[in-house]
C-alpha cells in the first residue's frame, strides 16, 4: 500500500486528500496540520471580522470526523519541523505534548500556506497589532474589533486583506486609517486608471482616510498596548493596528535541502505538481504556479489556484494522468461602493515582458439607461499589437463588472483576438447589459486603434 504524507491541511493540502482517497481508496494518507483547524477558507476572514457574519465555523468546509469516516488520518497540532528526502521521512512535532517522532512516506506533498510577513517595527509584538491571515487572527481580531472603546483603527498595507480589512472596519462603524509605502493601492495587481477610481471611493468614505507614499517608523505602545502609529509624516492615534504588507511561503524547513525555489522561498513546480526533488509535490500558496500569458513561473497566492492544484496532485497520486495548464491570476475585490476584477497581465507587466501591446480605457454603462439601476462601468483591455491577442484586463463600477472579467479570462485562456471580442454574442436586456455589452466595445475600440 502506498503511503501519501500531507504537510498542511488548508485548501490544497484537504483538495489533494479527498482526491487521490476518491479515485483510489488503498491509498493510506495521513496529513499533519500544524493549528487545530483544518479545511477551511481564509478569503472570508475580513468578512467575519467586519461581522458581516457571526459564525466563524462557517469558514470550515470539513471537519477532521469526516476525512476519517473517508480513511484520511488528519493529525491536528502536528508540525512537520523537518524533512530527510533519501530516508523519504519527515520529523513531526506534536505540539500537544511537545514529543518529536518520524514518519515515513512513498509520497509527500507540501502544502504548507504562506505567514504574513510580520516587519521589524519596533513595538510590533505590542497588544491589539494584529496579522489577518490565519483562522484565530480572525477570532482574536473580531474580539477586539467588536469592544466599543477601539474606536481607532490603522492598517498598514493596501493590498487586497488591506482593503477588505479597511471595509471590515468601516462596517463596525470604526474610524480607519490606510497606510500604503507605495504612490497606489493595490499595485502590481491593477493599473493606474483602475486604482485611481478606487483611490477616489475610499477618500470619499466617511472616517476613512487612505495615506499613500507613507513609512511606518514605529508602532507607539503604551504598558503593553498598541495606542499609536508613527510613519515619517506624522503620528496617529491607534486602538487597534492591522498589519496587512503581503505574505512568505512556509518553506523555512525546506531550505538547502536541494528545492528549486523562487526568491521569496515559493516551490517551483511543474504541471503536475512536481517539485524537483523526487516524491516530493507541492501546491498552495508555498509553492509557485504557471502564468499563461507570462510564461513562467510566479507566485499568486490564490484559494481558486491552490484548490485546483491540490486536485491535480491528488489525481496524479491516484494514477490518473492530468495536467493544470496555468493560472491568470484572476482576481477580484470589493472596495465599499464599487467592485473591480483583473485577469491576465496588467499593462505594466506587458511593458515589464517588452510585448509588443496596445491597450484601451473606457467608461461605458453596466446596463440600459431607462432601466432603473444603471451605473458607470470602466474598463482596461491590454491585448498583442501583432497577433491581436487579448492579454489582460480589469473592470471596475458598482454593479456588473466582476462577472465580466470571468468573460476575458475565458478569452484569454482561449487565445480571442480583439476582432472575436468585439463580436462575442454575449447576452443582453435592458436590466443587464446594452446592446453592445461593455466588453465587445473593449475589442471594437481596440480593433479600431489598430487601423
């Protein structure tokens, strides 16, 4: 009987699991969760936080019980510290009782997640300063969130958690501060004319103030507890400080055991979840993933990738021979009043890739004008001058645009020309779309920039 060790039971690591058990029930699988939580889903965590909803066990999609009625033997509060990948055993350390123990494998896959990136400020271990990334940030964070006396609430980072945190906040009626290091929000995922209309929104939410170009120096504590934020503009008073600046892989144990890795520690794979050490998989966000349009290997730390990519492993595992072609990287996120999507490569990656690209802005509507509800809807499309590929694109407006970017991604992954968008039979009526849907005028304005 072949035995598969999991290290690390979230999305990739559970998706990898019920997999290969499904398709192939003799295959003996033992996962070593590191927290006392397993199969469950981070993206709802600012939501939860912001009480949007109140049971946090919602974010759970199985629970230990249940892989075991299915054979899978879930160790919570293990943590894999070490790997021998001759021997083909890893160390385990039982965090209940502090004992250590190996276990041998046939098989391994690492799924270990990623941390958020915790700086070197000082106070930063100060009360009340918060990461939001895993499941007891969420618990511990609500807590604090839902007393009445922290009014004041500062986050530092405006990426996606930045932002979903600021609108948590907001929700609880919390007086927010944004600080960003860089000149946009989100950038590196959205381009300027997008974030400039997310910019906008935020600086027009009451008790919302967004601070760009800005350093934090130092966290201002005060018999333990976090009471400020001092940057190199200023000083502000603070009740509660969510550090939101990005994430690392959880591959420090891996380290100079001979992995192909990325700068930042992400496991370089292949398509079928391979790392370069043999036996060894990986998928989730500690390893790296295919991007289509770029065409190497980056690191998107994305729930939708890393389930489909645990899926691939468990398949593979099982026998059965499949593949995960790539990612786009497509994303979305709501920041207050508006909605906004990507997909593809952004026009400063086509110029970072030297592509030979044309790209066009528009603002157009979301649906009909006589019927009530229509809305603005902007729109960025980036395509090939030479062979008219679309490439890339992002949406944003307060109704429509998200599900609109699903249309480019599956015009992107289907190689459309600029012409086929510009004509693509997408459907209309006069509560949903006009006549001519915001995305075939996208391709007709990029066709006729072309001429």
């Amino acid at each position: 009987m072949k035995k598969i060790i999991i290290i690390g039971g979230v999305a990739a690591g559970m998706s990898a699991a019920a997999k290969a058990k499904r398709l192939n029930p003799e295959l003996e699988i033992v996962v070593y969760e590191k927290t006392d939580i397993v199969s469950w889903g981070a993206c709802g965590l600012p939501y939860y936080v912001g009480d949007f909803y109140q049971d946090a066990n919602i974010m759970i999609a199985r629970e230990p019980e249940q892989f075991a009625k299915d054979g899978i033997v879930v160790k919570s509060l293990h943590e894999v510290i070490d790997i021998d990948i001759t021997k083909k055993e890893v160390l385990v350390l039982n965090k209940k009782t502090g004992e250590k123990f190996y276990d041998s494998y046939d098989e391994v896959i690492v799924t270990t997640g990623a941390s958020a990136i915790r700086p070197n400020i000082k106070n930063i271990d100060s009360e009340n300063i918060f990461n939001l990334k895993d499941f007891r940030d969420g618990i511990e964070l609500k807590k604090a969130m839902l007393k009445e006396e922290n009014r004041k609430v500062i986050i530092i980072g405006a990426g996606y958690i930045g932002l979903e945190a600021g609108e948590a906040a907001r929700h609880l009626n919390k007086e927010v501060k944004i600080i960003q290091l860089s000149s946009r929000v989100l950038p590196g995922s959205f381009d300027k004319e997008i974030t400039d209309l997310m910019e906008e929104e935020l600086n027009n939410t009451e008790n919302l103030d967004l601070h760009l170009e800005e350093s934090v120096e130092e966290f201002i504590a005060k018999d333990g507890k976090v009471v400020g934020v001092k940057t190199n503009k200023g000083e502000y008073p603070a009740d509660i400080v969510i550090v939101a600046i990005g994430v690392k892989p959880n591959t420090e144990f891996l380290k100079d055991k001979g992995f192909n890795m990325l700068r930042n520690g992400a496991l370089i794979i292949d398509s079928k979840g391979r790392t370069n050490v043999e036996g060894v998989y990986a998928a989730g966000d500690c390893a790296s993933v295919y991007h289509k349009v770029r065409k190497e290997n980056v690191y998107i730390p994305l729930a939708t990738t890393s389930n489909k990519i645990g899926r691939v492993v468990g398949e593979h595992l099982a026998g059965v021979e499949i593949e995960f072609a790539g990612t786009l990287g497509s994303a979305a996120i709501k920041v207050m009043n508006l909605e906004a999507g990507r997909t593809g490569i952004t026009e400063e990656e086509a110029k970072e890739l030297n592509i030979p690209y044309g790209n066009v802005f528009i603002e157009d509507a979301n649906q009909t004008g006589y019927y009530p509800g229509q809305e603005d809807l902007f729109a960025k499309l980036i395509f090939h001058k030479e062979t008219r590929e679309v490439l890339g694109g992002q949406l944003i407006g307060k109704k429509g645009a998200v599900l609109r970017v699903d249309v480019l991604a599956a015009a992107i992954d289907k190689h459309m020309t600029i012409d086929e968008l510009g004509m693509l039979d997408l459907c209309y009526a006069p509560p949903f779309a006009l006549t001519w849907d915001t995305l075939n005028t996208l391709g007709n304005v990029a066709k006729s920039k072309l001429k």
